[in-house]
C-alpha cells in the first residue's frame, strides 16, 4: 500500500496485515498530526516537530492552505527525530 505526505506528496510504501492502527503502519518516521481538527499525514520531513512548534512554518501553512494561527492538537516526543549519539551515556 502507498501513503502520500499531504504536504510535500512524497510517497511511501508500507504493509498491513489486517486491520491496524494508522499510527502502527506509517513508514518510520511519518505521522498523522491533528491540526485544528483535520487529521492530515505528513512524512518526517513535514511533519517533523522543527515544523511544529512555537508557530506553523511558512511551508506548512502554504502547503497544507492552514490558517497562520492553526493549532497542532498533539507534538510527538522530540527524541524520535534524533538518531541514537554514539557516545551518549
């Protein structure tokens, strides 16, 4: 099954076997974000929190037609966009 990033429309392929949460079978790193009560899925790019947080950017606001004061209902754990530090203790 393919998935589009609403934003950039990149595409993805994922599986699923059966009926599972959406959360469960985006590609790594993709999300679905609530933003003023429409649920859209972005990639890891789009929908990653630098995007996010404080205010939209502009990219968001243009590409998804948002609103310059639109409200993102959840912000994921900033640590799932990093990769693991090598010496990290």
């Amino acid at each position: 099954m393919k998935v589009f990033c609403e934003a950039c429309k990149s595409e993805a392929e994922t599986k699923a076997s059966g009926i599972a949460p959406l959360e469960e079978i985006l590609p790594p790193r993709w999300k679905r974000r609530l933003i003023d009560g429409r649920s859209y899925i972005l990639c890891d790019i789009c929908g990653h929190p630098k995007q996010l947080l404080g205010a939209f950017s502009p990219y968001l606001i243009d590409a998804l037609g948002l609103d310059e004061h639109a409200i993102c209902e959840e912000i994921p754990e900033r640590e799932d966009f990093y990769a693991p530090r090598a010496n990290k203790e």
